[in-house]
C-alpha cells in the first residue's frame, strides 16, 4: 500500500546536485572542444578567404 508523505518528512529529505572535481573536469573539456572547433572553423573560413589553400 502507499504512504502518504507530509511536509515535514519532504523537508527533512537531503540530496541533491554536490559539484565534484570530475564534473568541473568535464566541463571544462567541454568548452575547450567548442573553442577548439570554432577556432578550426574560423581558420577554415579565413584561408577561403585569402586563397591560402594546398591544391590536390
């Protein structure tokens, strides 16, 4: 059968998001991976641009 639980017994209730060194970790590798493809990218772009291609 299910128990009814009150408010006092919902606040009493611990848990939650604790920030630990490896979720800083990954997010940190993850904003490096964007920068690194926004600065490949922008490097693409720019080479277009100026014609400073390696023809094939």
């Amino acid at each position: 059968m299910r128990e009814i639980v009150n408010t006092s017994e919902l606040l009493s209730i611990d848990g939650g998001l604790s920030i630990s060194g490896s979720l800083i970790n990954a997010f940190t590798s993850g904003i490096k991976i964007v920068l690194e493809v926004g600065r490949s990218f922008g490097t693409s772009i720019r080479r277009i641009i100026i014609g400073n291609l390696c023809h094939v």
